[in-house]
C-alpha cells in the first residue's frame, strides 16, 4: 500500500471539488490542520475516514485505499489494495488485542497475589483475650490481652484484694522468667516480635504472683479477625437483659459485637470493648488508652505518645502516674462525651 499515494489522492479530489482544506475538514468534523498532515504525509487517516472520504468524494473505498481512479489497467492491482489493507488494520487489530489480554491478565495476577500476601499478613494478626486466676488469698478478674501484628497491650482487670505491687512471670525451659514487676495500675505495652513481653503461643505458661501467693492466669480468646466479612451490627440474646441496665445494652447491641459478657466495636483506629459482667469499658485508639467502670466511676488514662501521660480518677480525685496530669478532669469529661454518651447512653 503506498500512502503518499492516498495522499496525494485526497489533495486531488479536494482540489478537484475546488473545495478548501477548512471547508473539507468541516465536512469530515476534524480539524484543518488533520487534512494538511494528512495531504502532506505527515498522518494517515484510517479506515473510518477513509470511508467518509469516499462518499462525500463520490468514489468507491477502493479507489481511496489505492490512491487513484479505477481504470481497466488497474483494476486487479487496486482490488488488492483494498485486501492489503484491511489484512494490515486486522493484524493490527489483533497485536492490540493481544496486548490488551496480557494487561489484563498481569493485572489479575497482581491482584490475586496482591490479596493472598495481604490475607497471609493480617489474618488473625488481632487478638482480644480476657484473663482470670484465682489463689488462696487472691482473685483476679476481667484482665484483658491485646496483641496487635505490631503492639502488644496488657490491662489488669480487677484484683481482690488490691495488692500495691505483683509479678508477672512465665516458664521457659524449666526456668520462671520475668515479664513484669510493678504495680496493677499500668498499662503494660511493648512491640510485638522478637523476645517481646508475652506470645500468644506462650499463655498456657503465664503465671502471676503476689506476694508469696501464686496463680495460673487462663486466658479466654474473645475476638480474632480471621473472617474475610465483618458485620457491624449483631443483636444481643435475651441473657444479657438481666446483666446490665436497658439503655446501655440497647445502644450496645446497635453497633457492638457481643460474645459471651464481652461486646466489641471497631470505627477507624478506635477499638471499644464492654464487659457485661463487670461493666468495664475499654477504648484504644491509636495513642491513648481508656479504662472506665460503670460502677465504681474508676476511670484510667494513659497517652502513648510524647511526653507520656497517666493517671486514674477514683471517688472525683486524680492520681498522677506520669507526666502532666492537670488537664485529667477535661480529658476524662471528653472521654465520657465522646465514648460514654455516644456509644454506651
């Protein structure tokens, strides 16, 4: 197919209908400067356009592919033009088409291993564990575990009676090693990974001890994320009617997902959890640390971040732990309007 040839073919019809470039152009719906590139050889125009040409130039698409007036010495060599052509757009066609299948087809790959090295990363990367042990002169109750995939969070629940100090070990080839010695007011975190403070595969071994009084903590799995759906709402059974008030479990029982005395609700980085049992309300965001009981109005705080911060209120009188503790009344107000108020009443 010889292209200089249609071109100078199109400028030939033009010239001969003694039509301008703009006036061709406004017939076609294409700008004046596409003829001018296409009748110096600068752009082809395709088959479409060829098309049209054709019509509007009252001769036959083969002429135009073949860049001239059939006559009876060019008959053949023009129907073979035509044959070259349309051979050369469906090849053309076809390298599109195949480009466009291997696209496709990487893409989905992608995808599919996208999702499996994502679902491998995060499934059951969350863990929510309650915590009891009882001894001869103590008891312990409503603890709570958290291991994220990155951070690991250690609540003490309640303790009868409250000790000032206790220490947390476990047995490792044969030997108590200690994980933590202080009092039970802490929130204890550490990162999770090598040598960190407590592995989910270990808490058959955890112990705690009081003085010289020694218990076994057993742990109880309260919530893991191993689905692949999350529903936000889950209707509490009619046990749970008697546990707690009716406004509180009402609201609950919209947004919060119970099992057993524990319901569970995550919005954005904030995670929410209520004990039925001990009306114990805990939220974790990403830099702060809430724990509120409905009945005693024990409220403790702590802030992640830089400089550090923590305090408990208990009977309207703050307790300093750490860092500046003058703004505890205004944070504990913003806690019970944020959280308390919004999800609880």
């Amino acid at each position: 197919m010889d292209y200089n040839k249609i071109n100078e073919f199109i400028k030939k019809l033009r010239k001969e209908k003694k039509w301008s470039q703009e006036k061709l152009a406004d017939m076609l719906y294409v700008d004046r400067t596409t003829i001018a590139r296409w009748e110096n050889g600068k752009r082809q125009p395709d088959l479409d356009m060829l098309t049209r040409m054709s019509e509007i130039f009252d001769v036959s698409i083969n002429e135009m592919i073949a860049g001239e007036r059939i006559n009876d010495n060019n008959q053949t060599t023009i129907q073979n033009s035509f044959y070259e052509y349309t051979t050369l757009v469906i090849k053309s066609m076809n390298k599109w088409k195949k480009i466009g299948i291997f696209l496709i087809f990487f893409l989905v790959v992608f995808f599919i291993l996208f999702s499996i090295i994502y679902f491998m990363n995060n499934y059951k990367s969350i863990k929510v564990y309650s915590f009891s042990g009882d001894s001869e002169n103590y008891t312990v109750d409503s603890g709570m575990l958290v291991i994220t995939k990155e951070t690991i969070y250690f609540m003490f629940g309640t303790i009868e009676p409250m000790p000032k100090t206790v220490t947390i070990y476990k047995l490792e080839n044969g030997e108590n090693k200690i994980l933590y010695e202080g009092g039970i007011n802490n929130i204890i975190i550490d990162f999770y990974g090598y040598d960190s403070f407590l592995d989910y595969n270990q808490l058959d071994n955890c112990y705690l001890k009081i003085e010289n009084d020694v218990m076994k903590l057993n742990f109880n799995l309260l919530y893991e994320n191993n689905g692949f759906f999350y529903h936000k709402n889950f209707p509490l059974g009619d046990n749970y009617k008697s546990i707690d008030t009716q406004s509180v479990q009402e609201q609950i029982s919209k947004k919060f997902i119970c099992e057993d005395s524990t319901c569970n609700y995550t919005i954005g980085d904030t995670s929410m959890s209520y004990d039925l049992l001990t009306k114990t309300y805990t939220v974790i965001n990403e830099n702060e640390i809430y724990i509120y009981s409905l009945d005693t109005n024990l409220f403790q705080y702590e802030y992640l971040g830089e400089p550090n911060v923590k305090f408990y209120i208990e009977n309207d009188k703050t307790f300093c732990q750490m860092g500046d503790c003058s703004k505890s009344n205004e944070i504990f107000n913003k806690f019970k309007k944020e959280y308390v108020e919004e999800y609880l009443k």
